[in-house]
C-alpha cells in the first residue's frame, strides 16, 4: 500500500523510496489493439499518466480483467496483470487482495463482462469492502462480439441480438453499486482526461472497494451513446459536477441550473435564478446512508438528459482483507499455527502407490 510520503512499507516494516518514474515506464512494449478512435484509448492514457503521482512501485502493482476489449488493458501496462476469464476478475482481485495487502489491485472489465455473467462476482466484492480499484469501461454494447445488446443497453437497442428492439431493462452501474453497499462509488466519462485522473486517484486513496463507471464510446458498433451528454459543447450544461460540500449546481454562465430536495425526498433540477443559490441540494459523499446519492444515480434516466458526474459517495468501513486478516492471527494466536501434515493424515487416508 503506498504511504502519503512517497514511500513504501517493506516486509520488515522499513520504508524505502518509491523510484520517480514517467509514463513511459508504465507502458508496455505491446502494440495497443483497439479499434483506431475507440475510448479505451483515452482511458489508458489517463491511468499510464497518473500512476507516476501515485507513489506507488510497478512491481507492487497488478491489473486484472476478463472478457471484452477492455479487458486488454493489463497487456498495456508494465505492471503484473492476468487477462483472467470472463465476469471472474473481482473474484480473482478478491483472492489476490486478501492474501497479499502491499499490493495495489486494479480491476479493469467493461459493462458486459461485469453486469452480465460477472454481476454476482461484482456485487460480492463491493459489499465485502475488499480493497480494489474497479474501473468499468461502459460503451452499452458487446464489442469483442460484434455488437449485441449489453446489461446497459436502452430499450428498444436495435442490435444483431436484439432485431426488433431490446426489451430489457437496463442497469444503471452507479445505482447498481451503491445498492451493493459499495463505499466508494464514482462516474467520469473518457473525454476529459483531467477528470478521469482526478477520479481514478480518490478511487486509488480509497481504503476499500473503489467502483468507477467510466462512460465510454464505442466508435464501431455504438458511435455516440454519450455525445449528448459529454460533446464539449454540450457538457457544460449536461454534466452535473458533484463536489462535496457544495451546492450542486451546473450551467453554462447565465443558464446555471442546479438540484433541489422536494419534500417527499425525491430530486429536481431547477433554475438558479428562480430559487436562489441558498435553496439548492449540497452535495454530501460522506453520507453514510446511501440513499441520497442513489436518489442522484437516478436523476437522468439516460444519457440525454442532465447526468451527475463525480463521487457519489465515499464512505469509511471496515476492509475485508483486513478483518480476514486479523481473524487468522487471533485464531493462531489462540491455537497456534497449524499443522499441515496431522490435518493431511487425520480421518481417513490412504497411501497410493
């Protein structure tokens, strides 16, 4: 884990200087295969960018992913990784996170590796508190496969899959998390690397499970799922920035808008003018109770309508790996260490030849 000094903690508890490093040190000597202008582009060059800032060491540093053209992404990286098996890369990340705390674990998929058969993988590993660092790339589509209709696509998607329309409900990623109890829940989108990298460092500080939804453009098999939400003429008025402890306003000058509470609870977004900057919701990620911020998942019912981005919400709870750990020492301490070869021998056993 790194420390706030640029330092990092030893096996014996020493601490040595992390080596400063560029970009170029945290890029693999493999040639990047995605579709010339998909978003996945972007996204790697934010994450290759920040990690020489975070203080960290590449070999104390692992990415993990599934199935899918995001799952390309520890190819890329001069780091340890594994291209694991499909919607399996928070199980693994879960495994490999417990057993060995000095490291620092990515979790890269894409909306259908980790919403589809990889949902139940996901959902553990947010309630659990494990200490990972999700990334989920979000284009609305399968594109390995060629374009069918993903757990986030619209209703009514037309796709190879879905030729007259998909009738499936869509998840919403933040809600979905934030209904897993995850402590860290935040959204950015891959055109606006300045945001990307701010949002994956808290992601990185967090103590416990980070889960990013980054909206990200398909450009072959579903071109423009965001651009009406984050085409820079556009994103002014459509992304609502959420910063804690502030109003929560958005607008081009002269056309602010922002978010009030009604009394039932539930969220609008109004004119600043017409109420007054006084009247607006003030943005709270350290709320415990995850309903407001699942009330601010919910505000857009898609991406063409004024969309909250940022941190949602980051909580402090226990961590998983730490609690599993302290229960393992206080039952050594306890009965002391076990031995491998009686447990092996005791019961019935037999020799084989």
């Amino acid at each position: 884990m790194s420390e706030s000094n640029g330092s990092t903690a030893t096996a014996t508890g020493t601490a040595t200087a992390v080596p400063v490093t560029a970009r170029k040190d945290w890029t693999s000597d493999q040639e990047v295969r995605w579709c010339p202008g998909c978003g996945d582009y972007s996204i790697l060059a934010a994450v290759q960018m920040l990690m020489p800032d975070l203080g960290v060491r590449r070999e104390n540093t692992v990415f993990l992913s599934g199935i899918g053209c995001a799952a390309r992404f520890p190819y890329y990286m001069n780091t340890y990784g594994m291209h694991s098996i499909h919607g399996r890369a928070p199980a693994i990340a879960t495994g490999l996170a417990t057993t060995r705390p000095d490291l620092d674990v990515w979790v890269i998929s894409g909306d259908g590796d980790s919403l589809s058969i990889g949902g139940n993988h996901l959902i553990h590993a947010l309630r659990r508190n494990v200490r990972l660092n999700i990334l989920m790339f979000n284009n609305q589509i399968y594109g390995l496969t060629k374009g069918q209709y993903s757990p986030t696509s619209e209703v009514a998607k037309v796709t190879k899959s879905t030729p007259f329309g998909s009738v499936d409900t869509p998840f919403n990623p933040v809600s979905l998390a934030l209904g897993a109890e995850a402590t860290f829940v935040a959204r950015t989108h891959d055109m606006d690397r300045a945001h990307m990298q701010e949002t994956f460092r808290r992601a990185h500080q967090h103590n416990g499970a980070a889960f990013v939804e980054v909206l990200q453009n398909c450009n072959v098999f579903n071109d423009g799922a965001f651009e009406k939400i984050t085409s820079r003429d556009v994103r002014a008025n459509m992304l609502i920035p959420l910063q804690h402890g502030q109003p929560i306003v958005f607008g081009a000058e002269g056309e602010e808008r922002g978010v009030v509470q009604r009394a039932d609870g539930s969220l609008e977004i109004v004119s600043v003018a017409e109420v007054g900057l006084e009247a607006l919701l003030v943005h709270d990620e350290k709320r415990d109770d995850p309903g407001l911020a699942f009330a601010l998942s919910r505000l857009a019912r898609g991406p063409y309508e004024p969309t909250p981005i940022g941190v949602f919400r980051a909580v402090e709870r226990p961590e998983y790996g730490t609690q599993m750990s302290e229960q393992i020492t206080a039952a050594q301490g306890k009965r002391g260490l076990g031995d491998v070869e009686a447990l092996l021998r005791s019961g019935s056993s037999w020799t084989v030849d």
